[in-house]
C-alpha cells in the first residue's frame, strides 16, 4: 500500500490539544491522526457495510 499525504488546516487551539493527547498516548500527532482516521472508518463500515474503493 502506497502512502500518500494530507495536507489539513486546523486552527492552533485544536492543533495544541491534538498534541496533549498524541502526546499522553506516547504518539506523534499523525499516528494520532491516522487511529483517529482509523477507528471513525471502522466505525463507518460497522454501521453501512465496508466500504468499496476500486483499490482492492
């Protein structure tokens, strides 16, 4: 699987807290991120089915 990258805006009280939690969790930002990314399409699929890309 390739990885690709994201650019996102976020406004600089949101970024700070992303950076509490990452950090309590022993995580960078991003690898908070992409859990966050993670469990919401895991949450999806569970809800409506897994989701068909083309990808796969």
């Amino acid at each position: 699987m390739a990885t690709k990258s994201l650019s996102i805006r976020i406004d600089e009280e949101m970024l700070d807290k992303l950076h509490v939690v990452a950090d309590y969790e022993g995580r960078s930002a991003n690898s908070q991120i992409l859990i966050l990314i993670r469990d919401c399409i895991e949450q999806y699929e569970s809800k409506h089915g897994e989701i068909k890309t083309g990808k796969r």
